[in-house]
C-alpha cells in the first residue's frame, strides 16, 4: 500500500512501501492539534470512585467550569484509531502495564484505570498489589503502588512510586528519621526485581529534582556508592540528567534478554502552569477558557531535551506529552480543591478526567 502518497507533504521519493510503513512507525504523536470532541471526557469523573483519588477528582470540587474536558489531542499525521477499552484489554491480554515515576505518574495510572474500566464499578477487577509487594507497611500512610488485574482478559495495570528514579536505600530501614541514599547510578529496586513480569513500562521524573524535596525526604545523593557530599554543589539538573541517562541506559540493556516483548516510554516532563508567584507565594492558574495559549504544536523537536536527549540511541520511546500539554493551563487542580486554603492552588497536578488521559490515548496507540 502507497499509503504516504496521500499525504502531498512527503516527496514523490519517499513513496515506497517500506518507507511509508516506516513513516507511521516513527510519526510524531508530539505534533498536531487539540480539537473539540463531544465523545469526551472517556469517563465520568463522578463515577469512577474506584480509582480515582478524591484529590483530583474535580467533578467533585465546587467547579463550575468543565470544558477543558470536551477536547482531543489530533496527531498531525499518524493513524489514530479511536481508545475503546474492550479493543484495548482485548489487545492487552495476559499483559502487565507498570507506570514507575513521581504523582504525575500516579495520576497517568489512575487515568488509564479509568479509562480502561470506562469509569464504571468493576467487580472483576482484583487487587494484586500484594504479587509486586505492594502492601502497606505498617505505619505507613499508603502502600509505595497500586496494582490491579482486569481478570477476564487477565491484564494488570500497576503503579509504583519512584519520584526520582533513582535507588532509594535507607541507611536504617526500621529508622524513618535517618538519611536515605539516593543511588544515580542504580534503578530503584522495585523495577529491577519486577521488570522481567512487564510488558509495557512507562517512566517519568522531573519535579522532585529541587533542593526542598531532596531534604524533606532526607535523600542524599550517591554515585558510584560514594555520597556526593556536595552541600548543594553539585547541580541538580545534572544529578537528574545523570539518572534519568543511567535508567535509560539501565533498561536498554535489559531488553535484548526480556523473556517478553517488553516496551519501555520514557514520559516527558509534565508542565506547571503557576502565574504570578510560585505554589508558596500565591501563584495561580485560574484562567478556565480553553487554547488561549493556541491549540496546536507545530515544531519537531520534544520540548523535553533532558528526557528526549536520554533516550536517544536506546530502543527507549519518548512519550512526548510536553508541548500539548502546555497549552493546557485551563486544566490544572487550581484552587477548586476541597482543601484548597487562601491562596494556594495546585497547578502541577490535572483534573482528572482530563490532560493524562490524552498521554494514555497516546501511549495506547504506540503499544
Ligand atoms: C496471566 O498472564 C500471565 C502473564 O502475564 C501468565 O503467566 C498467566 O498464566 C496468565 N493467567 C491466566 C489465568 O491465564
Ligand atoms: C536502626 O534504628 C533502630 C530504631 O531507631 C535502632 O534501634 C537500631 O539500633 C538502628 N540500627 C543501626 C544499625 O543503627
Ligand atoms: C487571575 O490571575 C491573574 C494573574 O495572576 C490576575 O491578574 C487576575 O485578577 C486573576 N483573575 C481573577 C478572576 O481573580
Ligand atoms: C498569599 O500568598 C502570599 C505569599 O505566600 C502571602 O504573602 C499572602 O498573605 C497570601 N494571601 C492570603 C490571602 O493568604
Ligand atoms: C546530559 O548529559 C549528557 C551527557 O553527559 C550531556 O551531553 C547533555 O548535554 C546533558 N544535558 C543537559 C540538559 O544537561
Ligand atoms: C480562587 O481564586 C480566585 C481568583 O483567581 C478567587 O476569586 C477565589 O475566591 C479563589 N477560591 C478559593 C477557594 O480560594
């Protein structure tokens, strides 16, 4: 099929079979358009009470503004079909989905559930948590992750949290308040132990990379087993870029030996849209219109170079969500939350239904 011939954009010359089959495999999911869709949101953000935290469920708040939900992001030029959840367990059989990375993730993976379940009560859904360790500890607020299997197709669905990537050993595992060291070099434990039970795995870091996190959860950073000792020398866009690398790199070489067919995503950073102040000073995001930021990404390049540039070379895909998702301020928490106090508003995370479950519709269409 001459399929590329289509498209007047491409040369005569490119018109051959291979490489029109080759144009779809690598097209740019980045590029393309938000346009208005009366078939979303893909859930009901009242309904799926299952999965989705009351935190981001904005159905819920005293919002009176939805229409950041009525949109879909349109590919420039890749074949897109439709996300339907029964094609969708259906062509995940017998498989496992892992999100491994910081609350960004956590709501990536609460989004799929959604949509996976189309937002209805499931009874044939089990938790498996307890099959990758993921059981409450005692004393602790929450498990470290999620897991749950759609029974009749048999596919589990999996989140863990690992807002660096790197390895976390605690220097006293029964004492909370010692330092816990944050190996670079090293992925977290969790995947490694657990990767070989994946089929797809989707990654993402990015803003736990600053000075306050670091010290509230006392992490310090090692590499090449030796504390780095920097006394905040050592810059922390380059301590990010080494890991986020060493992942990469890590994984890369895991593949070959899989015993599956294992997909890995490295997800781009996910945008904060704070305007005048940051989230302790008074910054905001209340603008409810949606695209008034444009509604379209017309450049090649991710917007991401830090994760772009990791996986590069590696048979790592980019999950490119940071250009289409800037032009989202409308769609953020904002201070519409219930525990929402004064001034301060929650523009890092999404509503949900909302802008993760466009990264799900994009990451659907590359596995
Ligand atoms: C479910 O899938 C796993 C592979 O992910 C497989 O090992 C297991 O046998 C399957 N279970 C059933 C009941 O088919
Ligand atoms: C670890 O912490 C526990 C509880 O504070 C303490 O009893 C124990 O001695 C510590 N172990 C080491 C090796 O410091
Ligand atoms: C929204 O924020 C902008 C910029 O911070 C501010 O100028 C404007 O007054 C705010 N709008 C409302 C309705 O409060
Ligand atoms: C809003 O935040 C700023 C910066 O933290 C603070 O100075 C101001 O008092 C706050 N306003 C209210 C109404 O809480
Ligand atoms: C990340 O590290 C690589 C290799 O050291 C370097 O080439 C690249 O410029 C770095 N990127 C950033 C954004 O620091
Ligand atoms: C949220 O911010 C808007 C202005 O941007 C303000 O009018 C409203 O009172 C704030 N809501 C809460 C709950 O603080």
């Amino acid at each position: 099929m001459y399929v590329c011939c289509l498209f007047s954009f491409l040369p005569l010359s490119h018109c051959s079979p291979s490489s029109s089959l080759l144009h779809f495999a690598d097209c740019n999911y980045a590029k393309g358009r938000w346009i208005a869709d009366s078939k979303r949101p893909l859930y009901s953000g009242f309904q799926c009470k299952q999965w989705l935290s009351g935190m981001w469920a904005c159905r819920t708040f005293p919002r009176k503004d939805f229409s950041f939900e009525g949109y879909r992001w349109q590919p420039e030029h890749c074949k897109t079909t439709e996300f339907e959840e029964s094609e969708f367990l259906k062509r995940m059989q017998d498989k496992t989905i892992a999100f491994i990375g910081d609350s960004l993730g956590r709501q990536q993976f609460q989004s799929l559930m959604c949509m996976a379940s189309g937002g209805e009560w499931r009874m044939d859904v089990a938790d498996v948590g307890y099959e990758f360790g993921l059981v409450k500890a005692p004393g602790a607020i929450r498990p470290d992750g999620w897991a749950y299997r759609f029974t009749n197709t048999n596919t589990t669905i999996l989140y863990y949290w690992s807002a660096s990537l790197a390895d976390l050993v605690p220097v006293n595992a029964t004492d909370r308040q010692t330092e816990v060291r944050m190996h670079l070099d090293h992925p977290p434990a969790f995947m490694r132990r657990y990767l070989h039970r994946f089929n797809v795995l989707v990654l993402n870091t990015g803003h736990h990379w600053n000075r306050g996190k670091l010290k509230a959860n006392r992490w310090v950073m090692y590499i090449n087993g030796e504390p780095l000792e920097d006394k905040g020398l050592v810059d922390l866009h380059t301590a990010k870029n080494l890991t986020v690398r060493s992942v990469a790199r890590w994984l890369d070489q895991q593949l070959p030996s899989h015993p599956r067919s294992l997909k890995v995503f490295f997800r781009t950073i996910s945008p904060r849209h704070y305007r005048d102040g940051d989230w302790n000073t008074g910054g905001n995001c209340n603008n409810t219109t949606p695209m008034t930021r444009g509604s379209k990404v017309s450049k090649d390049e991710s917007s991401d170079a830090v994760i772009a540039s990791a996986v590069e070379g590696t048979r790592i895909k980019l999950l490119d969500v940071t250009a289409l998702s800037e032009l989202r301020d409308e769609a953020h928490i904002s201070n519409y939350s219930a525990k929402t106090t004064n001034n301060v508003s929650d523009c890092l995370h999404w509503c949900l239904p909302g802008i993760p479950d466009t990264w799900n519709e994009l990451l659907a269409a590359q596995i």
